[in-house]
C-alpha cells in the first residue's frame, strides 16, 4: 500500500468516513481469533471450562479445534484468565473488487484492530484501486478474440448494433484470429505485438484500419473493466494511438455540372441498366440502400412526396434483407422535383411484378444490391473513358447542386437525412471552382458597395 493507516486516520476523520457511505460493495464485521498457548501447566484453569458440566465436546480440553467450536467458550473474549487461548478482537471489512468468469463477485478482506483501521485499509484500496494504481487481476485464459465476440454478440442480441455492423465487426474479429496473438490469453499479449499488427495494417486504408483499431480498442476497455488485465494498451500517456494509412484517402467527389450532363445523356441514350436508379440519386441525394427498397407505397405521385422509411441490409447469414434506415434523421418525406417525378413514372411502368410491390428489383423479384449497382456504374465509366466512381458520388453531386442553386443548409439536410449539420456543411469542399470565383465575386462587391 501506499499510505499509513496510523498517519492518515488523524486526517479528515468524517471527511473519509463519509465517503465509505458511498461504497454501497462494502461490508464489516468484528470476530473473535484465538490463539492456542503453548505453556498452560502453571495456569488456573478458566472458570468457564471449570464449571462446564460436561467437556466430553472438547474430549476434556484436550481437543484445541472442538474447544473453539463450544458455544461456551467461542463467545469467550476474557483473554487474560484463559489458560488455553490467547484472544483478540479483529475488525474486518470486506469489499467487492470485480466479477470472476461466472459473473460472481470477488471480493478482498481487510483486517485490523479497530474497526475505524479497518474501514480506512478497504476505502483507501478502493480509491486506489478505482485511480489504477493497483490492480486486482482475475486469472482468465480468454483470447482477445473470444472477448471480442461476447462484446459483439450481446450488441446484437440487445439492438445496439444492427446485423450488418455485426457481421462487420465479426470478419474484424476473424482476421486477428490469424494472428499468433489473437488465440493467446489476452493477459498474455503484448503490447508492441499489437503495435507491429498496425504498423503492418498502414498498407490499408483508413477505414480498414480505424475498424480494427475501435474493436480491438472496446475489447481491451472491457477486458480491463472486468480485471482481466492489469493495464489498458489504449489508455494513458503511451497508449496505442490510431495509425494513418500509407494510401491517400481516395474521398468521394461530386461531378461538375458538365460531368453530370455526359452522364445523363450516356446512360439515356443507351437504356443502360439501372439507369432509373442512377437518375433518382443524381435527383434526389437518396441514398442506394433507401432507392432500392423503395415500394409503390412510397411514392406518393398525386402529392409528389416520397417516404423514405427503410434500408437493404443484411442478416446474420449474410442474406440481404428490408431494414430500418442508416439513422434515426433517415426516416424522411422527400418532395420530388420533375426530373425525379419523371423518373419514378417511368420506372413504374418498367416494374418488374413482384410480392413486395418493390418499384426496382431482379426478374425474380429478389433484392437488387448495392455491389451489382456499383458494378455496373464502373462497367459504364469505363465505357465513357470517366475515372471510376461509387454510387455515393450522385448523393455528393446532388447535395452540390443545391448548393450552387442557393439552397438553404438546413433544407439540405433534410433531403439528405444528416443527423448532424456538419455532414452536410463538408459539401463546400466538393464545390467546383467556378462557383467559388462567382461567390468570391460577391464578396468583392459587396465590400467595394460598403
């Protein structure tokens, strides 16, 4: 320890007593220990054992374990005129340290000989153990790979996390089980094992490497919290901080005005499959997730309205399914402008029947997903001799759009479905750069007029 009970208890009597009150883990006790004498010969048998009437329990003092066991002289704190024991009164506080593997409490004793010392010894363990100057660790034989399961698993079972994210965290998981390190007892690893693993992942991208670096980090927190180890490899000073990538950030870029006109006018012309559901995310922002569950109930052509209320997603078998939206925000009413009213009409007429009444879908009326329409997209770039791009560029190129048109933020980012303002103000770094000359151009005037 690193205190003195003798020196501290002088300090703040009530001040720490009243905080004890606040550990609601811990609780106290006095008991009697008794000690057997060696050299009795010369003593006066204790009155109690002279005039007990019966000391065949005891097999006539001769038994020293029976004799502490007899109801008469287990109670028996007079020390001094004992000829058998010597006795003293210890004052015990137990407290509650963590849970072991089964769940079950730990708990540590401290003894002293006032109760006031006692008392002292579990509060000031308990602050120290609670700042991390000591730890209790539980012996566990637990990989970092099986923690991170149980974490992930009981995020699914509760709703935290939905199947997607799951199964995503899961193949995160999987990839540290071929590490020599990840079927290791997770006390048993260390430190710059981890740290060389991220050094080695910078060849993928940020993305890649921020996932594997938040799982394993949740593992160590938790295992940390239930005394697994004595120390957090991503807390404190040194702690292992978040690797940057080798590789650029490739980011998602609008297209220019000129750019999206090409495009249209390819993909128009051609009757390039998916079309209707490239031209209702350059109209709209929606999202490819939310084009491609959209049902004829959702649109609501008398009002032009479009109700976005789900997502695709996927289950724990990795077969894609109908789910909730990317966010809460994401449950919106979209009002179509006449390119995206033109659009739905006519993807209406070219709908495949099907028992979902999905407006786009496979001849069989399975899902269509993501990876087939981002596929295709590359297939058509190639074709223009355009640099590659994903779906998420249309949701960018529109957000642009508004914005060259003057539109006002927050109605930005309601089409959009942001939850935060912030994602949709990271669209001024898309803008092209004629639009910021012309803005720059206001400004100039606006100062020379003043």
């Amino acid at each position: 320890m690193i205190f003195s009970v003798k020196n501290d208890l002088s300090d703040d009597r009530k001040g720490w007593r009243r905080k004890l009150k606040d550990q609601n883990k811990i609780s106290k006790g006095t008991y009697v220990i008794k000690t057997a004498k060696n050299n009795t010969n010369n003593m006066e048998m204790c009155h109690i054992c002279a005039n007990c009437p019966d000391r065949s329990l005891c097999e006539n003092r001769t038994n020293i374990q029976k004799m502490k066991k007899c109801i008469k002289c287990k109670d028996c704190v007079n020390g001094e005129n004992c000829d058998k024991f010597y006795i003293n009164l210890q004052h015990r506080v137990t407290i509650t340290v963590g849970r072991d593997n089964f769940g079950k409490p730990i708990h540590k004793i401290f003894s002293a000989n006032t109760e006031d010392e006692a008392l002292y010894k579990a509060l000031q363990y308990k602050k120290d153990l609670d700042r991390g100057i000591i730890t209790d660790t539980i012996k566990t034989n637990k990989t970092i790979c099986e923690i991170g399961r149980e974490i992930e698993t009981k995020k699914q079972q509760t709703g935290e996390i939905k199947p997607s994210s799951y199964i995503r965290n899961i193949d995160v998981i999987e990839k540290f089980e071929k590490e020599e390190w990840g079927n290791r007892a997770i006390h048993l690893v260390k430190k710059d094992e981890i740290e060389n693993y991220f050094e080695e992942m910078r060849i993928y991208s940020n993305s890649s490497i921020k996932k594997a670096f938040n799982v394993l980090k949740k593992v160590y927190q938790v295992a940390y919290n239930r005394n697994y180890i004595s120390r957090n490899f991503f807390e404190g000073e040194d702690a292992i901080k978040l690797p940057k990538s080798l590789k650029e950030d490739k980011g998602i870029k609008a297209l220019s005005m000129e750019e999206e006109k090409q495009f249209i006018s390819f993909i128009t012309s051609n009757n390039c499959l998916y079309r209707h559901i490239f031209l209702l995310a350059l109209y709209t922002g929606m999202r490819i997730g939310e084009i491609v569950v959209l049902t004829k109930e959702d649109i609501d052509l008398k009002n032009r309205i479009i109700h976005i209320s789900k997502s695709i997603s996927t289950d724990l078998n990795k077969n894609f399914i109908i789910g909730t939206t990317k966010t809460g925000n994401g449950r919106r009413k979209i009002v179509m402008n006449d390119n995206a009213y033109a659009v739905l009409n006519d993807a209406l007429e070219c709908m495949y029947p099907n028992e979902r009444n999905l407006v786009f879908c496979r001849e069989n009326g399975d899902l269509i997903n993501r990876s087939m329409v981002n596929a295709e997209l590359r297939r058509i770039c190639v074709k223009m001799g355009m640099k590659k791009f994903s779906m998420h560029a249309f949701r960018h190129t529109f957000a642009t759009r508004c914005v060259e048109a003057g539109l006002n933020f927050k109605a930005i980012q309601g089409f959009l479905g942001h939850s935060n303002i912030t994602t949709t103000l990271d669209i001024y770094a898309d803008l092209q750069d004629d639009f910021k000359r012309n803005e720059m151009m206001k400004y100039e005037k606006y100062m020379k007029e003043g």
